[in-house]
C-alpha cells in the first residue's frame, strides 16, 4: 500500500461542509441567479452566445431547435438539453418575458401550462432585441473565459444596449437564495437610466415618476403605490395583482363577468378549473357556467352568472378565493461583482450604468486602435500612391515579396504594415479614384479618432454617446404599457348573500341534540309525523327559516352554541339530523338544549334572560354573542354555573325591557313577581344574582317574562298530574330575592309540586306517566283559576303513578307552514 500516505481522514461535517458550500457558491453564482448588469442567468447567456455565434439571428432564417440545443451544450453548457431547451422556451414566451429574446416557430407551450413541443419539432432564432443585447460583443466589451474544456471561450456577461434585468425580470430558487425580479416596460426604464445618468444622486420618488412599477407581459392591474416604492427601496415587497375584469349584460336580465387579463404567471387552464370547482360545489350561488374564449385574437374567460345575482358580489369572492387576484412578492436578489445581493430599483440602474460605462469605453479602445492602425495603413498608402513610379519600379527590381517589403522600407521609409499593405495592394487601386476615396478615408478616420478621444477622455461625452443609445432603443423597441397601477390596494368585501343560496327552510333541534334543516320540498314531500327522530327523543324546535338567518341555542350548562342557517348539514325530512356533539368538541356528556333563538341579525337593543335551578338570574346583551372565532367547533359561555349540580332552566330573549316584570315558580310552589330593572346586565362569564329566596331542598321550575300590568297567563302542572293556568298580575310585584307566594294550596298530604311552567297560550302540552302513558292537552283548554287552587287532574295518578314530563308539543305554525 505504497499510497496509504495519501489517504486523508476526514469527518463527516467537514467533508460535507466543504463540498456543499462548493456546490451553494456553483448554483449561486452560476446557475440560479441572473447577473445585475445584462439580468441574464449563464444558461441564458450561453443560449443567445452561441446563437449569435452561429448566425441564428433574427435577420436569418430560422433553424431547429435542437441543432441549437445541442451547439449551446457541446460548446458552452454541460447540463442536460432539457434545461437548455427549457430556458430557451422561456425567452420565447410573450406571456413570461416583457420583450422576448428567441423567436420561435411552433408550440412553446401555452399560458395553460401546456408543455412545448420537443426541440426537434420546433425551430428557433434570436428576436432583434437580442441582437442588441450581442452588439458589439466582438469589440472586445466584455471579458471572456475558457469553456468547461478549454476549448472555446465565452463571455462572462453581455453588453447589453438596455437594461434587461428589469425589462424581463427573473425568477429562481438557489441555496439560501431566491429571486422574484418583475418585468418592467422598456421605454419607461430607459427613461428612469436616462434620468439617472443625468442626475446621479436621484431619490427613489423621483426616478418613479419615470418608472412607476412593473409592467407585466398578461398586464392585469397591480394595487398600492407605497408596497411598490418599499419594494423598490428595499428589494422585498408585497403588490396586489389582480385580473382585468369587466360585468357584462345579457339579454334576460342576466349578467357576465367578463375576464381580459389575468396576473403574472397565473395558469389559466388551473384558473378556470378552480372557478369552475367552485360553480359544480355550490360554493356560491349564482354562477351558471364558466368558459374559456381565449383564442387567437387575446385572452377572454367569461364567468355567466344566473338571472338576478349580485355580479359585484360573485367577482369579490372570486377575487378572493381564486388567483384571479394574486399576491406578488418583490425578492430582487441578483450578482453583483460575484455575490448575490438583495438590491433596490436605483442600484439596480446604477450597476446598469456602470456596466454601460465600462462596455463604451472599451469598445472605444477597441475602435481607436482599430482607427489608428488604419490610419497608418491609409498614409502609407496614399504616399506610396503620390511616388507610385518609383514604388512601382522598387517592388519590381525585387527578387520576392519579402524582398520587396524590405526595399519599400529601406527606400521609402515606410513601416512593415505600410510595406504589407502597398505590396498585397491589387492593381486596379491605382486609379485616381481611389486616391480621393483614400484622401476621404483619411479624413474620416482623423475625425473619427478625434471623437473616441473625447469619449474615452471625457465622461460627459460617453454618458452623451450612452443616452443616444438607449434613446436609440427605445425608439425602436418601446411599447405602450400593458399593467395599469392604481394607488390603494382595494379591501375585498364580501357579502354573506353571496356565499349563500337564498331559499326557505325547515329547521329542527330535538332535545336529544339532533339538528337538521330540511327543504321546503323535502318537508311537503313528507308527512308530518315522518321527521327522522330517536325513539323516546322528541322535538324542541321547529321553524320555517331563511338560509340567510341564524340559529342561538343553549345548553342546561350555560354555554350558547352559534350556527348560521346555511351552515346546518341540509338533510331529508325523513333523517334523523347531525348531532351537535359532532361539531363542538366542548359539551358535557349529560349537556342538553334549554332554549333555541332564530334571528336575522343582531338586536343592539335585545337581551337574554337567564335563570337557574339554584335561583340564580342575570341578563346578558344579545351583542355579547356575535360570532366567535372558533364557533364552528367550540360553545361559547353565556352563564357560569356557582355548582356542578346548577342547571339553567329558563331563557328568554327580548327588546321589551319597560313596564315588565320576572315570575319564577320553584318546585314547592313558591311564585315570585319582580320588576325586570332589579335583574342586573352582565356579561357573559358572569353567573348573576339571586333571584328568589328559597327553601332548602328547594329548587327553581322555570320562568317567564310578564307585563306588569295586565294579564299574563301562566300555565302550571304539578307532579301529582293537576293542571292549572293562573295570571301572573295575581300574585303582587315584590322585589327579587324574596321568597313568593304559594300558588298551589299546602296540602298535609301528599302535596302538589310544581314540575312544569310555562307562558305559552296556544299549544299542546305532553304529559307522560312513570308507566309511560302519554297525554296530550290542549293549553287553552285548562281552566283559569286562582293562585290557591290545585287545578283539574289530567292524569289518573293510583293507576299511571306521577308526572314523569312534560312538554310543548312544537309544530310548525300556520304562516310558516
């Protein structure tokens, strides 16, 4: 093992720290990043270098892809061809590039995301803008280095006529590094270096006058001035883009949102899919059918909307939810001398500049030289031309050309160069006419040095010859701007109506915790008595509903559950409903529905009434339950409880707040009439005040809300199975907290305890037995009797045993049905 010696020992982060920052400095400075001075990536460069090269430009004919593709990558790319066709299709796209830098014949792919054509089918050729970018790059402008093989040089950047970093922008992901430079307009940055090289210490403001932000090749319309400025200051920054729409009316009554333009880089194929999802799903309602019209003549996506729909509305959300609006982030990263370096708009052109200066003046050099020896060469010329006998006679009289060349010299004085170019000199330049043309070429190289020694002397002068240029340039190339820029960014508002099908509905809770909303149709194509509910379950809730309205419903343990309508899972008549539990996380096993509330929005002046077993009573403001964040999943408090063992077992919602007051009845038959003012508003993690006095043992029925003058029935049953209806004005107006008046008579024997109470006046209660026999009554039908009297019986309390429960028998009212 003569070569153990060689062998090094290395640890794993050392090893892997060393090549992958090789790796990271590669794709930094060589692959994924463009350079600030000509905005070009090396794949680019070596695709419109080699192009050039080969006579493939815009003045020629155009020639297959893959020759070039093969050329770029035998010469100067050793990547696979599909990274060089790839970027190569790239510049060919107008909806990617502001000003493309390959013309391209065939399919380059589709604003769709369709892929192009392969590189034998297609054929390409450098854009005339290209050839501005190569000018002059045969004047020894820019440095050049060895290929991967050291077989052909290439140049490290092009000279580039304008600044095409910010015309065509760039994207790309590196190590540590990302980049997301917008495309701009050409005439409005040549204006902004214009302005620039005029004014060197220039602020920000006032070079965006002359570019004012992106110009993008879709245009669209980007929002918010101030993002764009920091974005400009900084490199990084966040734009609104959204689509250019406009609402078109159709015959009947409907309407079309009508699509134009869509934002940078957006997939239109993706795009009509999603608003398309959005149509079938019935995210919104409203949209009747969504096409793609984009042909040859522009991009066209028509949104046909249903007859009488708020068109404004629809195109908010789909502003919102799709990318017909989009965010763009500023990340303008780009190398500059070797490092990548987040730059700002006026360093960008300030490199720009530089890169222009440096390009000018060496190609000047390059000329002068060039001028220069020619000039020699013409002054050799026309002084062998003035003594032409005796040049002629000199050459003849020589054995060879070197013969001759060293005889001119010798006689003559004339130089090597002067003596080459008199001897190889053809015949028919021995005219008088081409003494003159020679006298003028003089003339002109003497004036033409005199002006690259100016340039070359004087910054003024090459800034002038810079301005030409670019004026040049935009003369030619520039267009009117595609992206309009509005100041603000616009708030998307969105209205609930157009999230939602409007339609009337059935909504049920049964008190086991089953809730549904059911269709009209659904509901009529059913019999009543065929609701989907559990044996023994029974219903506490029917309405006729709006699929705009909103559902409040409390729990026995203080907490209120929100649901908008359109929320509910819409079911069958005939389906047993979703159980609350399913949705929030947060119920008690033993949690059941005391009250549920519709409303079509929140009352400011409404409030809850709540009271409790343990005699615990509070009012709370309908505002304090406006949606919470996370009601989807989770109840919100609306009383705290002072035990485990408390329940609430009335709630009443109301905006009659004058002239009326609370009756409570407890379970010994003690009842209370007080004015609602002594009852506090307090929030709702509050638990509230004592309502009644009670006995021990005793515990609070139930509740209600009554004028205070004037008749308020109250209908009660005891556990015996008696029935009565009292008015609640027939117990006096005491304060709260104090214990009430019997309104059953005390009896030594087996006396009556109320189990049920309630404020309605029409109706059926449901009465059932501890032996399960139910019966029902009518509410009116229970006679109106005083505040001492036991009631009539409803049920036989020796054969059926005592009141087991009772209920309100809900059905859908008359109006409503």
């Amino acid at each position: 093992m003569e070569n153990q010696h060689a062998i090094q020992e290395l640890t794993l982060e050392e090893v892997m720290g060393e090549r992958f920052g090789r790796y990271s400095k590669y794709i930094i400075q060589e692959r994924a990043l463009p350079d600030i001075r000509d905005g070009l990536k090396p794949v680019q460069r070596r695709i419109l270098y080699a192009m050039d090269k080969d006579g493939n430009t815009f003045d020629k004919g155009f020639r297959k892809s893959a020759k070039s593709v093969g050329n770029i990558m035998g010469n100067y790319h050793p990547h696979g061809d599909s990274s060089i066709y790839e970027a190569m299709v790239r510049m060919s796209q107008d909806w990617k590039l502001r000003e493309v830098l390959i013309e391209m014949h065939g399919n380059n792919g589709s604003m769709d995301g369709d892929p192009p054509a392969a590189m034998r089918y297609t054929e390409a050729r450098l854009s005339k803008l290209s050839g501005e970018m190569l000018q002059d790059i045969e004047k020894e402008t820019v440095d050049f280095v060895w290929n991967f093989d050291d077989t052909e040089k290439e140049p490290t950047v092009l000279p580039a006529a304008y600044p095409n970093l910010l015309v065509n922008g760039s994207t790309g992901i590196s190590a540590g590094y990302a980049t997301e430079i917008p495309t701009h307009n050409l005439a409005e940055v040549i204006d902004g270096t214009i302005y620039l090289i005029d004014h060197p210490n220039a602020d920000l403001t006032k070079i965006m006058t002359y570019i004012p932000g992106p110009d993008f090749p879709t245009g669209a319309i980007l929002q918010g001035k101030d993002e764009i400025k920091k974005a400009y200051e900084t490199g990084r920054g966040k734009v609104i883009l959204r689509s250019k729409t406009s609402i078109e009316q159709l015959k009947g009554g409907k309407q079309q949102i009508v699509i134009h333009e869509i934002p940078y880089e957006v997939n239109k194929a993706v795009l009509v899919k999603k608003m398309d999802e959005i149509r079938l799903n019935k995210k919104i309602d409203g949209i009747a059918e969504v096409r793609d019209e984009t042909d040859r003549t522009g991009l066209q996506i028509v949104v046909e909307l249903k007859k009488d729909v708020n068109a404004e509305g629809i195109l908010n959300y789909l502003f919102k939810n799709t990318d017909l609006q989009i965010n763009y982030n500023f990340n303008m990263v780009a190398i500059d001398n070797m490092t990548p370096k987040q730059v700002g708009l006026v360093h960008v052109l300030k490199s720009y500049i530089g890169h222009r200066q440096s390009v000018i003046t060496k190609r000047s050099q390059y000329e002068l030289t060039k001028a220069r020896k020619r000039q020699h060469i013409v002054e050799g010329l026309v002084k062998a031309l003035s003594i032409l006998d005796e040049v002629i006679a000199a050459i003849r009289g020589s054995k060879d050309k070197k013969d001759a060349k060293n005889n001119l010299v010798a006689q003559f004085d004339f130089t090597e160069e002067q003596a080459e170019a008199i001897v190889t000199l053809q015949l028919y330049r021995l005219t008088n006419t081409d003494i003159t043309q020679l006298e003028k070429e003089a003339e002109e190289l003497a004036a033409k040095i005199k002006e690259l020694q100016l340039i070359l002397n004087s910054d003024k002068e090459l800034f002038k010859i810079m301005k030409q240029e670019l004026r040049q340039i935009k003369k030619q190339y520039g267009n009117d701007r595609l992206t309009k820029i509005e100041e603000e960014i616009s708030e998307i508002k969105i209205e609930t109506e157009v999230l939602i099908t409007q339609e009337d509905v059935i909504v049920t809770l049964t008190k086991e915790g089953y809730l549904k909303r059911s269709s009209i149709r659904s509901y009529n194509a059913s019999q009543v008595n065929e609701h989907g509910m559990k044996d023994g379950d029974q219903l506490i809730f029917i309405d006729k509903l709006n699929t705009l309205d909103h559902l409040m419903i409390l729990t026995n343990h203080g907490n209120m559950i929100y649901r908008p309508i359109h929320e509910i899972t819409d079911l069958k008549w005939k389906d047993v409903g979703e159980h609350i539990s399913q949705t929030i996380s947060n119920l008690s096993i033993d949690e059941e529905v005391v009250a549920v509330f519709p409303y079509k929005e929140i009352d400011e002046n409404a409030v809850f009434i709540f009271m409790t077993r343990s005699g615990m009573i509070k009012q709370t403001k309908m505002s304090e339950f406006s949606p919470w964040r996370t009601y989807r999943s989770r109840s919100t408090l609306a009383m705290k409880m002072k035990n485990a063992e408390d329940k609430v077992v009335s709630a009443i919602l109301t905006n009659q707040k004058n002239d009326m007051d609370i009756f409570t009845a407890t379970n010994r038959a003690f009842g209370l009439r007080y004015p609602l003012t002594e009852v506090p508003c307090l929030g709702a993690k509050a638990a509230g005040v004592k309502s009644v006095n009670l006995k021990e043992g005793d515990f609070i029925v139930g509740g209600a809300l009554v004028f205070s003058e004037g008749d308020s029935p109250i209908t009660l049953i005891s556990q015996r199975g008696a029935a009565k209806r009292i008015l609640a004005q027939e117990l006096p107006q005491l304060g709260r907290a104090k214990r009430g008046l019997m309104i059953f008579r005390e009896l030594k024997k087996n006396p009556h305890r109320l189990v049920y109470l309630t404020d309605q006046s029409i109706g059926e209660l449901n009465i059932t037995s501890q032996n399960g026999t139910e019966h029902s009554i009518a509410i009116s039908d229970i006679v109106l009797s005083d505040r001492m009297s036991n009631g009539s019986f409803v049920i036989d309390e020796k054969n059926e045993g005592q009141v087991y429960s009772v209920s309100l028998v809900k059905e859908l009212s008359e109006e409503n049905s």
